[in-house]
C-alpha cells in the first residue's frame, strides 16, 4: 500500500455505489482520461460534478488499484455538457434526462448560477409549472446548502460526516450558523471534537476569551471526563483545569460559567460545601434515578419477611433444595419490597436464589421480564436460568425522531408491561442507561437488581451499583456462602481469596487455575501464543477465537491490547491469497478475524435468520465474514446477528483476541489467559484482577510476574468516580434500616 498523499482532480462519470447516511461512496472518475476508482467518504456525490481529491492509492487483489479518498473539494461542473449529466442523473428530484437537456439548452454553462439565483426563471422551460418549479427550486436550495457546508469544512479538513450532521441539525441555514460560531460543531449531534475546531475559530478570528469558545470549553472537559467515570465535577477542580487548558482568566470563566448556569447549559449540585459541575444529560439521569429509587422504596408495601416462609419451603421442596439463610431472605426481601439489591461472588448461590425469585413470582401471576446489560451476559443469564433474557437495549427497543437522534420506544408514555423486572450483571450498568430503563417502567413494577459489586464499574460514566449500595435506601442482601461443589473449583476459591485480601494459591497443577513464572516480555508473549494457538486448542479441544480469550489489564504497552492483538492476529489468521482485508488507523482487519464493537450503535441494522432489528453495542463481539473492497462493506456476524459495515464503519470495530479487563465484564469464557508483569501501576489493584479471574468458566492461566499479583491483592484502591447519586437518594429520606426499624421489619 503506498502511504503518500496524493491530490488527484476529475470528473464523475459513474457512481457505483453510495449510503446516504454516512457519505461513503465508490465512484469512477475521469482523470485527465484516465478512470479512476474512488473509494471512501466524501459525501452525496453525482455524476458530472467535478472533484478535487486527496488520498492514496489502494492495491487489492480482487479488484485493483482504488484510490482512497480522505478529503474531497467539489466543484459543482462548468460546462453545459457536464451540467447537463449531473442533472440527468437525478441528482435534483424532479429533473430527469429528458427535462435536463431542456433547461441546460436554454441556459447552457450558468444553468446551475441561475438555478440558485434565480430560480423563478426556470418558468421559462415548457413543462414546467410554478409548483413544479417551487419545488425544484427548494430541492436546489437544499442541496446548494449541504454542499455549501461540505465545502466550507473541507478547508479545515472536516470531514463530510460531520458537515451531514450540521446539517441534520441545523438546516440551510447550518453554514451561516458555523460562521458565527463555530463551535457548535462541539455541541451534542456532531461531536466533533473540541481540539478540531480551534484552528477554524481561530481563522475566523473568534477572540480566545468569547464565551462561545469558554463555554464550549468548559464543557468539552465535562465530556472529556465522562469516558473517565465522572457524571460531574467539583468547582474546585474544573475552574483551574479549564482556566489552564483555555488560558483565560478566573473572571472569564465564572462569567460564562454562572451564563451556562441561568441557560441550563450546565447545572450545579450542592454537596455540603462543595459545588459538583453537571452536563445536563447526566444531572437529569441521576437526578431521576434518586427521585423514583425514592418512590420505589416508599411505595413498598413493606410486608414481614415471615410471610413468605412457608412459599419458600414449598419451593425447596417442588425442587429438591435447601436454601441457606441468606438465600431465604433474599427471596423474601425481593417478594416483599418494591426494589432490592442481591450481590455476591461467584460460588454464592445469586443463580438459584434468582431462579427461586422468579419462580415465586411468576406463582403469583406476575410477568417478570428479565435483562442485562450485554448480550453476551443477557445469554448467559438465560442459559443458567432458563428464563429468556433481553439486552437493555433490546428490551426498551431504539427509534428515530424527526432530527435522526436516537431514543428509547419504552418510555413513560410507552412502559413496559411487567409486574416485576430483574437486571443481572448490575456493576455494568451506567447512569443514562439506568434512567431509561426506569423511565420505561410502570409505577407498580418490582425491581429486582443483581450484580457483584466487588466488580469493576462501569465503563460508561457514574458508579451506579455502589451508590445504590451505600445510599441506605436500597435494601441489600449480600450471599457469601461459598457453596460445596463451587468450593472445588481454584477459580472460585482464589477470586474469594482474592477480594479477601488473601494471595491466590499459584501453586496447584492439577486444578482449573494456572500460573506460569515469566519475567521478560518476550517469553510471557511466546507462551502466551503457544498456548492460545496450539496447547490449549491440543489439550482441551478449545477454538482459540471461540473458546479461549486473552484479558490484559492495558490498552498500551508490550503486553497491552493493541500490541497482542497485532500477536495475536499474525498467530491465528496470518494473511492468506484469497483472503480480503481492510486497513483502518488502528488494525488490518481480515476475513475471519474475531473482532469487538467498541460504541454503541443503536441504528445499525441486523438480521437474524427471519428476524431483523437494530443495535450493536459497546462490547459485543463477532467476527468478519466477508470484506467486499468493490462495495465498500464489510460483513460481521454478533451471536448468529449478521451486520453490514461500511468501510468507514470499521472505525467502530477492534481486533479482540485480546480484550481489557474492563471490556471483559458481563462475559464469562471457557478459557481466560491472562498476562500479568509490569504496566501502569493505576490499572494493578485488587478489583481489576478479581474481575478478570471470575471471567473464566473452565480455565484461568495466568502469566508473568507472581510479585505482581500479589501486589495487586494488596492494592485495594477502589475506582473513585465523581458522582452526587449516592448523596441524592440518602438525602431524600431515612435509611432502609431506620425504615425497617421504625416499622418492625425482619431483617
């Protein structure tokens, strides 16, 4: 592949295909008389217009050399004939062959000045009428309007994607807005990021302490830190960073600030003495969630755990069980409340006390639905309980408004019909996602919330599970017991020993849980691929892409993400003759490679053997199934659920042979390995190799460092998020504790 940028310039003669939603396009140029295929995103091109391009040149086996476009200039053609063709090709509704060449006579090289212009003339033309000609002239402006805004940002070498979203947002009128400020290009819908737009605001000469830049500042950190947990930030702590990062003055900032206050563009929470700095997505989702957490524990109907006894020795009985004592109050708390939090490490018991729960439940003629975060976890939720589980987002189900912007179709107006929701996997629930779920519930609808919450949090911002925990309102039954046949399993036993503070037994060579002393990097990669790729799959009769997953603690590094990965990749599906491939910025994705979707995606669409819906999201994993160069597609297949990527879709995509810690929640693998040496010391702490260890079903492996693991048992720094949840909901009224004592409750 040659890297060089090149700048090419031609005329479209045909345009092999195109998806309008993202702008990416194959099309033939004209180049001097030389044609050229074009691959890549550069919006909604037409025959005739004329391009100037820069990229480079693509080499593929099936179909050629292509050029990849990154940026495009258009240039609207000059000369009749040209005209004539663009026109013709439908680029403008209501114009066909027939109709262009009628117009392009009368007018001939200024057809499309005096279309914009001075559209009433095309009243001239026989045939067409003033409706006809009002709405050719309104098509015309629309268009002239998207391409002006492509245009305009291709100078700044913004690409097309984001001019489309402009003017989703914005309209016609989107140019004129950027023009005055153009850091609406930050705003939520366009996304581009802050840094990008600098360089364009400073060429239109906007003064470095306006308060569209400050403001626009401001929040950029705010979101910025979103991807590092925090739903907010104190004052104290925002006002020099932002100070610092935009060089503006105190006075600067709080003047905009206190202006972003009165716009609602931001909001404060006041927490004892200290000020905490919303967005408002994130103040209304927690700000909900301690409001109906609040209604659910006051809307209880509080009954004494005494009550269900006899159910729960019928249940034993009908399944040949005994239930220890926590076990029992669990199901009585979850039948005689409105909301209740089961947690508990692997070995518990959190499966059959759930399956107890539903059971009781659905005796009484209640419809319990169930849910998780993932579908990964959703699956294995199902399979362990025999109770079909939905995904979240799946269960609340995405549409589109009229502005394309996503949305829940289970809402308040539109609830769920359910007498008694259950969530597993609760640690990975983040705070915008947990509102919409509470938003889709009726009033009377039970919750039942499951999750370990000695796991990691979530990867989307606020600590929901553990502020639930410690807000005292949420009635909490913690199971310990480790049962006896989980007690044989080293996994097990070790994960306890573990979050116990206790180091794992390394020891043992005869159980389910290995370690290998390595203490270079070169030989933990070497066994590490010696056993993905011939050991394990020789020994057990694992797949390395289907049963065995390797989890790091890193992105970066040696022993990170991206470089095993690369490993990884080479080892299991090297290139072959035959089989297409696709670079990105990050990987060279192959047919056959075992990738992650790394963003939500509520608007791709899947199928599944007659059933078709929409959504991949942050953390499924599939793999490639075919790359079509000549299309610009590629097909992956999540769980049986077939999706088509275009190219410039791949961006979303992440080889996953090997995963994070983090992006390894929810999902459980036949075989975990998992190299542990030397890193950054912020990811080597006691939860984060707890949640690794309790991913792996059959077999755990671990590589490296035994210094290191024990470092990491007694390193018991929690993950510390800024957020107000915990503090709203206890400060909405008594603990459950001082409920429960005031009423009489059996605890």
């Amino acid at each position: 592949m040659n890297e060089q940028t090149l700048h090419i310039e031609g005329t479209v003669e045909d345009v092999l295909f195109r998806n309008e939603q993202n702008g990416y396009a194959v099309l033939e140029l004209d180049s001097g008389g030389e044609l050229i295929t074009v691959v890549g995103e550069i919006g909604d091109i037409d025959e005739g217009e004329r391009l100037a391009l820069e990229g480079s040149y693509i080499n593929h086996p099936r179909f050629g050399t292509q050029f990849q476009a990154q940026y495009c200039e258009r240039k609207l053609p000059a000369d009749a004939v040209n005209i004539q063709k663009y026109l013709a090709s439908g680029a403008i509704k209501g114009i066909g062959p027939s109709l262009a060449r009628k117009i392009v006579d009368v007018f001939g090289a200024k057809t499309l000045e005096i279309m914009e212009k001075e559209p009433t003339r095309l009243l001239e033309i026989r045939g067409i009428s003033p409706k006809k000609c009002e709405n050719i002239a309104a098509e015309v402006k629309e268009i002239f309007a998207l391409r002006g805004i492509m245009i305009f940002l291709s100078q700044y070498g913004i690409r097309s994607k984001y001019a489309m979203r402009v003017y989703h947002k914005y309209g016609s009128g989107g140019r004129d807005m950027i023009c005055a400020n153009p850091y609406l290009l930050c705003s939520s819908g366009i996304d581009l990021e802050f840094r990008r737009v600098e360089k364009l605001a400073h060429d239109m000469n906007i003064a470095p302490h306006s308060p569209e830049r400050v403001a626009a500042g401001i929040e950029f950190i705010l979101s910025y830190n979103t991807k590092n947990g925090y739903t907010c930030l104190p004052l104290e702590k925002l006002e020099p960073k932002a100070t610092e990062y935009l060089n503006i003055s105190q006075k600067v900032f709080y003047e905009v600030y206190q202006q972003e206050l009165r716009d609602e563009s931001l909001f404060e929470y006041v927490r004892g003495e200290h000020e905490f700095v919303y967005l408002p997505d994130y103040y209304r989702a927690e700000r909900y969630i301690a409001d109906r957490i609040c209604v659910l524990c006051d809307f209880s109907t509080m009954d004494e755990i005494s009550k269900y006894e006899k159910m729960i020795d019928e249940e034993q009985l009908r399944h040949r069980i005994t239930y220890e004592s926590l076990q029992r109050q669990a199901i009585a708390t979850a039948l005689s409340r409105s909301i209740m939090i089961m947690t508990g490490g692997p070995g518990t018991g959190k499966t059959t006390t759930l399956n107890a729960i539903i059971s009781l439940y659905e005796k009484q003629g209640c419809k319990v639905m169930i849910a998780a975060p993932t579908g990964r976890a959703a699956q294995r939720i199902s399979d362990l309980t025999g109770y079909h589980a939905k995904t979240i987002h799946r269960l609340l189900e995405v549409e589109f408004d009229m502005t394309g912007e996503t949305r829940f179709k289970h809402n308040e107006k539109n609830p769920l019909i359910c007498d008694v929701l259950v969530v597993d996997e609760m640690s990975m629930v983040d705070v915008l996602l947990f509102e919409g779920l509470l938003r889709a519930l009726r009033l009377g609808c039970k919750v039942v919330l499951v999750g370990d919450s000695d796991q990691l949090p979530s990867v989307g911002a606020g600590n929901l599970l553990g502020d639930l925990i410690s807000s005292g309102r949420v009635p909490v039954i913690a199971l310990k017991q480790i049962f006896r046949q989980a007690q044989e399993s080293c996994i097990i036993t070790n994960a306890h020993k573990i979050i116990n503070g206790t180091y794992p037994d390394l020891t043992r060579k005869d159980a389910d849980f290995f370690f290998f002393q390595r203490l270079a990097h070169s030989d933990v990669t070497q066994l590490l691929l010696e056993l993905v790729r011939e050991r394990l799959p020789n020994a057990y009769g694992f797949s390395p892409t289907e049963n065995i997953q390797v989890i790091t603690p890193s992105r970066k590094g040696i022993l990170g993400v991206v470089e095993l990965n690369k490993l990884l990749q080479q080892a299991i599906n090297p290139p072959k003759k035959g089989v297409s491939e696709m670079r990105s910025m990050l990987y060279t994705f192959r047919e056959g490679d075992k990738v992650m979707q790394m963003k939500n995606n509520y608007d791709i669409i899947w199928h599944k053997d007659d059933e078709d819906g929409t959504g991949i999201f942050n953390g499924d994993i599939g793999k490639i199934l075919s790359i079509n160069r000549h299309s610009g597609e590629a097909v992956v297949e999540f769980d049986m659920r077939r999706v088509v990527y275009p190219f410039d879709m791949l961006e979303q995509l992440e080889l996953a042979y090997a995963i994070t810690v983090h992006k390894s929640q929810g999902s459980e693998f036949d075989a975990v390995i998992m190299p542990i040496l030397d890193s950054f010391p912020k990811l080597y702490y006691r939860n984060l190799l707890y949640t690794a260890v309790t991913r792996a079903k059959k077999l755990l492996i671990t590589i490296g460092s035994q210094k290191k693991i024990c470092d990491m048992v007694d390193n018991n720094r929690r993950t510390k998020r800024y957020t107000c949840l915990r503090h709203m909901i206890s400060a909405n009224g008594d603990t459950y504790e001082q409920i429960a004592k005031d009423r009489q409750i059996l605890l």
